[in-house]
C-alpha cells in the first residue's frame, strides 16, 4: 500500500527546492528568468547596436536592479495602505 504521507512528501518537494537556493521566492525567479530571456532576445536582435556582451550580462543585471527596487516600491506602498487602514480601525 502507498503511504500518504510520502505523496505529499513528493507533492511539496516542488516548492522548497527552489528556496533552497539563496531563499529566493517565485518572483525572484521569475524577475531572474525575464531578464535573462529578454537579455537573449535583445543579443539576437542586436539591440540599439550595443556590443553582445553588455547584451548578454549588463542588461539582463540592469533589469533585475530595476525589478527589485519597483518590487521594494510596490511593498513600500502596500505596507503603508495597510499601516493607513490599520491606524483608521483604531479610532
């Protein structure tokens, strides 16, 4: 007989082996891969004729720079509507 508890031991394996390296979650792999393929596709096209190799590793960083702090943004601006909200129930 199958033990349950090893499917769902299997089921769950998907989610933390991501994790496990350097504790990135699946917008920072998403944002790593978005980067990297539009760096590829900016190679392969010849991007406002820049040299292959900016194409290649400088752009896709210089996107993930941009990404993280639009990310921090973001979480700044969703946390100071909850701390608003917060503060409003309050009184």
């Amino acid at each position: 007989m199958i033990d349950p508890k090893t499917n769902h031991n299997r089921e769950n394996a998907g989610s933390w082996t991501l994790s496990k390296f350097g504790g990135l979650d699946q917008l920072d792999w998403l944002m790593i891969l978005v980067s990297v393929l539009i760096g590829t596709l900016a190679k392969q096209h010849h991007f406002l004729e820049l040299p292959a190799g900016f194409l290649e590793w400088v752009f896709p960083f210089l996107l993930m720079m941009v990404g993280y702090r639009v990310r921090g943004k973001i979480t700044e601006i969703i946390e100071s509507r909850r701390a608003t909200t917060r503060s409003t129930q309050d009184e």
